[in-house]
C-alpha cells in the first residue's frame, strides 16, 4: 500500500513552475537562457506599495489578524467592487487569501462533492482542472478555437452543463491566450446560466486592469445582477499592481459560501500576511497612475511579440484582447524536422527543441488543454522580447517538412 494519498493519483505537477525551472536551472549552468515561461509582470511593485508594508512592520502588525483578511482591507476590496465593477457587497461577503488562487482552491474544496461537474474553457490556466480533482469533482472541459478568438460559445455552453453541473469557472482576460470575453460575449453566456439554476459561475477576473486596445472588461455578475447569489468574482493585487510576491487574492460572493471559504482556510493556511494586507490595503485604495503605465508598456510588448511571430515560419498568432500572453498556433509545423532530425511531432516537442536549440523557455500547449500551440509570456523587457523573437525565427526558419 502506498504511503501517499491516492488523492495525488488525479494531479499533475504544474507545467508552467516545471518549464520555469528548468529554465532557471539552465542559466545556473551557464547557458543563455530567456525565460518566456513565467505569468509574473517584471516591474517592481509600486514605491507607495513597498512604504506601506515596511509601515506595517514598524507599526507592529506582525500578529495573526482575523482568518480571512483584516477589516479595513475587506472595506477596500467592497468599495473596489462598487467603484470598478458595479457590484455592492458588505464586507462580511468578502474573503482575503494568500494569492488569487488559494481563494479559487477554498471555493472549490469547500462545494465540491464526489460526481460534482465543473466546467472549464479550455484553452485553460494549468491549475483549474487539479484543483477541481482535489476537490473530487470533476472537471469537463469546453474548448474554445483559434477560429472563435479561444472564446466558447453559448450553445457549447448549454451542451456541457448536465444536472452534475456546479460550477463554470469563467477566465477574462484569460490565461494562456489573453482572449476576452466582452459584453456581448458575456451576456451570452450568462443568458445560458439563468436558465440553469443550479450552477455558480466562478469569475477570475485577475487580470482586469491588463486590457488593452477598445475592449472593455467586464464580470458576470456585472452584466447579470441576477447571478449575484450563486457568483464567487475573485480578483488579486499580483497582476494589477506586480505584487505576485506578497500573495494576496480576495472575492466577493454569499455570505454562506464567504463563511464556508473561511472554514476551509482556517483549518490550512489561517490567515494571509499580516503586512502583505496591509500593502495590498494601499495598493487599493493609493495611487492607480502604475496601472495606466503599465499597461501601456504591456500592450506596446504585445505588438512587438504578436508582430514578430507572424513573420515566424510556420506560426499563425492572434492579437490577446488582455494579459500578457500569446498563444500562437504552430499547426503548420507539426511534422517538420530539425537540422538534427527531430521530428517536431507535438507542442512539447517543439518547446523542448526550441529551448534546447535556442535557450528560449516557453510552455507547450498540451498543458493548456489546446495543442498544437505554445505560450509566451511576454512580461519581459523589449530587448529580451526582441532577441527570443529572433531566436524562434531563426529556429523555425531551419525546421524542414521534407523526411531525413
């Protein structure tokens, strides 16, 4: 008998952490590695953010607070959702935990039963469908194409949703793709939930302020009021404000799922950082000029990658409404060759190949639940951008279709 948990039987080790580190232990080595494999913004979290963690320490808020999040931290994350979304919770409908996924992790442990179906657009950040396994639920997965923008559509929707059905978890801006749902889109799918009472829409809205061009963000329980009360809007500092360190995520849903979520922290982690709270308390209610100047120099980021890999043999890439991913196609060179006779027969091939050859780490799209496509990250300097995009030209240009 095994001494671990059969539970570990139905997860998988994160893709995305697995590629970084590689990467990192590549430069350790000495190689000249550009890493394109992380979902981090590479600035530096905001002076006035940085002030008021190390105000926090000075003033001693170095104790355990209240197990999810200090009340005037909650009072902040109510009035950001009324002021940017539309949306009016009190703060006893508000839940603070050590980053945006930890809030998805209790949500999801503290509903799920054994048979429970989840519903995940596909392409699909790496740790929605483990978590739902952990859960015991299980998780279906609707894929949205190339051709529809990475978007589903509302009769996949109506299709996937069976009387096991508790949850759609809802992505927008999303990782891999950068693909939005905007509120026509939305509203589509929302139309399809009313008519489903049973299931909860789970909104992860981490990369709201991250749009660019005209698209508008927008939630669920934005564009349908009458979804608030089966919703959890989760939502974080580490996108919006470069704080993926501090490891702060909080939502907003009913107070029996609010309590619920509490149960299931109180009995792990307790609460988050003490002063990492308070830090995200300025980040939310301080100055908003980084986000403005942020998002200029991701979107100026977007078009130099989105530009470069067009002109890459081989690669068809679409322009991200929000984020800061692309998720290019490399349907056409699915069984080319390498100078060395690899056959590129699938994504993680051609991302194994490509670091090898290269020293470029990206991540394949077989993690994302949609092949044959890679992700960048392209939260990296112009410079480096630049010379990745050269480097993936010059590899692509020497891949041939012909057998060896």
């Amino acid at each position: 008998m095994s001494f671990l948990s059969q539970t570990l039987s139905r997860v998988k080790p994160s893709p995305t952490i697995a590629m970084t580190n590689l990467a990192r232990e590549l430069a350790a080595e000495g190689r000249d590695i550009i890493s394109l494999s992380a979902g981090e913004p590479d600035f530096d979290t905001p002076a006035h953010i940085r002030e008021a963690g190390k105000a926090a320490i000075d003033a001693g808020h170095t104790r355990y607070t209240a197990v999810d999040g200090i009340p005037e931290l909650k009072r902040a994350v109510a009035d950001k959702f009324r002021r940017e979304n539309g949306l009016d919770y009190a703060p006893g409908q508000i839940t603070v935990g050590t980053g945006g996924k930890q809030i998805l992790y209790n949500a999801l442990m503290a509903t799920l039963n054994p048979g429970d179906e989840v519903i995940i657009t596909a392409p699909y950040w790496v740790s929605y469908p483990d978590m739902v396994a952990l859960g015991g639920g299980t998780p279906v997965i609707v894929t949205g194409s190339l051709e529809n923008g990475y978007r589903i559509t509302p009769e996949q929707l109506e299709a996937a949703i069976t009387p096991k059905t508790k949850w759609v978890i809802l992505n927008s801006p999303s990782n891999p793709t950068g693909a939005g749902y905007g509120e026509d889109h939305m509203r589509a799918l929302t139309d399809v939930l009313l008519r489903h009472p049973q299931v909860w829409v789970l909104a992860d809205d981490i990369y709201e302020h991250l749009v660019y061009d005209d698209f508008r963000f927008v939630t669920p329980a934005q564009i349908e009021p009458r979804l608030i009360n089966r919703a959890l809007t989760m939502n974080g500092v580490s996108k919006a404000y470069a704080m993926t360190g501090w490891r702060i995520g909080y939502g907003a849903g009913p107070v029996e799922l609010i309590k619920a979520m509490a149960n299931v922290q109180g009995q792990s982690t307790s609460n988050p950082c003490s002063i990492s709270q308070y830090a995200a308390l300025a980040a939310l209610t301080g100055p908003q000029d980084y986000i403005t100047e942020s998002r200029a120099a991701f979107q100026r980021r977007r078009d130099l990658v989105v530009s470069g890999l067009n002109q890459c043999e081989g690669i068809d890439c679409p322009t991200p409404q929000g984020a800061f991913y692309v998720y290019p196609s490399i349907a056409r060179l699915i069984g080319s060759r390498t100078p060395e006779g690899t056959v590129i027969a699938d994504d993680r091939t051609f991302a194994m190949e490509l670091l090898n050859a290269t020293g470029v780490a990206v991540v394949f799209g077989e993690a994302f639940g949609l092949s044959p496509h890679f992700r960048i990250s392209y939260a990296a300097s112009d410079e480096q951008l630049s010379d990745a995009i050269a480097r993936i030209r010059g590899f692509c240009g020497n891949l041939r279709q012909e057998p060896a």
